[in-house]
C-alpha cells in the first residue's frame, strides 16, 4: 500500500523488490528514488544512507516547487 503514494507500477514493485531479496538494497533504493523522482539528475547517488535519499527528495521537490512558482508567474 505504501509504495503506490509514490505512483510506482506494479513492473517497478517487483524489480525493487527483487533486487532486495537478492541483498543489492543500495540497487533497490537507488531505483526506487529514480521511478519516484522522475525528472532528477541521475548523477546523485542516494543509495549509500537513507539521509542521502530523504535530502536528496527534499531537494528535488524544492527544486520542482521553486520551478512551478516560476512558470506560473
């Protein structure tokens, strides 16, 4: 139930799910952060502590908040 508040689909579910259960947890998180951050810049990496992927999203929404105040000026 959690994971569809970040509009993932069912295909990116289970790859992140699988490559949890296979012990590749940093794949997964780093994953789970690019389906659910779509237009981000994939040279940051949030896999390493969950602090990098919380800033990290903190960060892209800022930036994506900041961007559509901009556009609707």
């Amino acid at each position: 139930m959690f994971a569809y508040t970040f509009y993932l689909l069912g295909d990116d579910i289970k790859q992140i799910t699988e490559k949890a259960k296979e012990g590749h947890y940093q794949v997964a998180c780093q994953y789970h952060f690019n389906v659910s951050h779509p237009l981000h810049n994939h040279v940051e990496s949030v896999s390493s502590h969950p602090n990098s992927w919380f800033n990290a999203s903190v960060n892209y929404y800022k930036s994506k908040n900041s961007s559509n105040s901009k556009e609707n000026r």
